[in-house]
C-alpha cells in the first residue's frame, strides 16, 4: 500500500482529468467555401483556438529557426513537408495556447496528414465541419475578392479545387464512413451558414454536459 494519504481516490481522479485529451475539430473545405469566416464566428462564439496549418508552416518559415529553413528550402525545391513536421508544429501550438478546445483549419489535407496526425498525436478529432459549396459559387467568391484579376487566376483556382477533390476529399469521406462528419452547405449567405455551424456545436456541447 501507498503511505501518502488520500492518493488513491483524489489523484486519481486528478490524473483522469490531467489526462483528458483536447476537442480537436478538423474544418474542411474548398478555396472559398467560407471557412475562415466560419471560423472566426466559432472562436468568438464556443471559445475554441483556430490554428491553419499553412499559417504555422509561414510562421516558422519567418522565425528563421532550423526548423522554418529546412520547411523554406523543402518548399524551394517544390518538395512536399513531411506530414510529421506539420504535425509536430500543430501539437506544439495546441501545447502552448492554453486552451484545449481547437479547430484546425485546412487540415488533413490528405490520408498521410489524417494518419501522421492520429500517430504522433494520439488524438482523434471530435468530427470533421465540412464547408461544401459548389466550384462555380467559390470561383465567383474567389474572383470577387480578388477582383478578378486575370483568366490566369482562374486556372489557379481551378487548380486549386482540383487538388481538393483529389487530396482533401477522401479525408472527409472516411470520416464521412465513421460517422464524423458534419456537412453545412456553404453556398448560402454567411449569417445562414453561421446558424447551421452554431446548431452543430450546441448540440455537440448538449451531449458533452
């Protein structure tokens, strides 16, 4: 038997609680479904912290770490960054916020970042919001914001929502298959889709009380 007193029952329920995992919620979407937007609303609304994987990668590029110059001469080179290393920057922010409610946004981007993320992790995300909206609706959405600047912009939009189709899909599909996906159709406007998103997370919240 232990001889501190009291161990038994007060730790551990002290170290369930320590052990408690956070609320990841993986957003997804095409360019200009709207889930930056979306995501703000949350945050402001649910208390959750928004990280975007890319803004991290940008974020470590610009500190000048070892780190932010092997991710700048991997992208130089027009190589993809190992899914681990984006990873690892995500759980390090999550780690640091002091929060333990995240979306994180545009990610996975595909099955090795779902299953790079599952591995070193260890946590699998609440569900999946998953904005979807038609290609001509973020195309006008895209072009607007842009101004329209030239064709050549389409066909990088274009490009764009194809390596969605190709990557990002699946991802949503097999989260689809387990039963985690919450679909909001984003091709309305913002405030209406604002109160899909919300009806999503009360309830999410209902069940957790």
């Amino acid at each position: 038997m232990e001889t501190d007193v009291g161990v038994s029952t007060s730790e551990e329920a002290n170290g369930s609680a320590a052990k408690k995992k956070p609320t990841v919620v993986f957003v997804l979407g095409g360019p200009g479904s709207g889930k930056g937007t979306q995501c703000a609303y949350i945050v402001e609304h649910f208390g959750f912290t928004h990280f975007s994987a890319g803004d991290l990668l940008r974020g470590e590029i610009d500190s000048g770490s070892e780190n932010g110059l092997m991710i700048k001469s991997m992208m130089n080179e027009g190589k993809i960054v190992p899914s681990e290393v984006t990873v690892k920057l995500l759980q390090k922010a999550m780690e640091e916020s002091g929060n333990e409610k995240f979306l994180i946004d545009g990610f996975p981007r595909n099955d090795e970042n779902r299953a790079a993320f599952a591995a070193v992790t260890g946590i699998e995300p609440a569900f999946v919001l998953f904005f979807d909206c038609p290609e001509e609706e973020m195309e006008r959405r895209i072009l607007n914001r842009n101004q329209g600047r030239d064709d050549d912009n389409i066909e990088t939009i274009r490009k764009r929502f194809k390596v969605f189709l190709q990557s990002s899909l699946p991802v949503v599909q097999y989260y689809e298959s387990i039963g985690k996906v919450h679909k909001i159709d984003a091709a309305r406007p913002v405030e209406e889709v604002f109160e899909s998103v919300k009806a999503v997370f009360t309830s999410i919240n209902e069940k957790d009380d």
